[in-house]
C-alpha cells in the first residue's frame, strides 16, 4: 500500500492515479517483477481490437507478453502520460508511446488505459489504441 504524510489527508482516487502510473514506470523500465506485483491475484488486461494482439490476458500472461515487448523492443517503449483522471476505482490514462523496434521502425502510438482498482490493485486494465499501427508494427499486417 502506498503510504503517506499522516496530516495531509489523500483521496482513494489519488492513490489510484498513483497505482496506474506505477505500472506505466514499471512497463517504461521493462521492471516485470513491478508489473505483476501491480495486479490483483485475479487482475487481467484487455487489449481491443481485432489483431493478434487483442483479446483477454490473467496477470501471468500480461507478465509474459511485456518479456515479449522487451524483446522487439531492445531500446525501450517509453509511455508518457498525456491525460489523467480518476473517479472511485476507476482512472482514465491518456497516453502516447514511442519506440525503436527490432525492424528499424519507429513506433509510435496513442493510448487510452482505463484501469480498475481494489484495495491498491490493479483488478483490470482496458487498452485502447491505433490498432491499424499496432497490426503494421508489431503483428507484421503489412501497409
């Protein structure tokens, strides 16, 4: 749990907001450990869309798959934050990424994160993004 100065009071919508941009640190410093230890025991992500990447993925799995993006990703896939907000469990990310893939191309996306929370964790995350950059890029769909 995140723990602060005992006199200034923080919201749990704060805490939240902290929570998602520790996991987008986590996936900027290829920190796995970090990553899984974000998620609740029965967390999952969602990636939309109809490319290969799409689909539901448990926390073992989403672990698996950012290993997978370190690895056509030797430089990094640096998140930034463009936009937050949070309300209850739930916190919207506006984000953009850049990168180097292994094929000599420059990636760069925009992203939308919704994320849920329980008590400090990260139940899911839902990702938005260009599908169309994402199938070129990283599933090899031509263009």
């Amino acid at each position: 749990m995140i723990e602060h100065d005992k006199k200034v009071p923080i919201s749990d919508s704060e805490i939240n907001k902290e929570v998602a941009v520790r996991l987008l640190d986590a996936m900027n410093q290829g920190d796995t450990q970090a990553i899984y230890d974000s998620f609740a025991e029965e967390g999952y992500s969602i990636t939309m869309g109809n490319i290969p990447l799409s689909g539901v993925y448990p926390k073992a799995k989403i672990v698996e798959l950012a290993g997978k993006m370190l690895d056509v990703f030797p430089h990094g896939l640096v998140f930034s934050i463009t936009g937050m907000i949070a309300e209850g469990n739930k916190v919207a990310v506006e984000a953009v990424s850049e990168g180097l893939h292994i094929s000599g191309t420059k990636y760069s996306n925009e992203y939308h994160f919704l994320f849920t929370l329980k008590e400090g964790k990260i139940l899911s995350v839902k990702e938005y993004m260009d599908t169309d950059i994402a199938n070129r890029v990283l599933c090899g769909g031509g263009g």
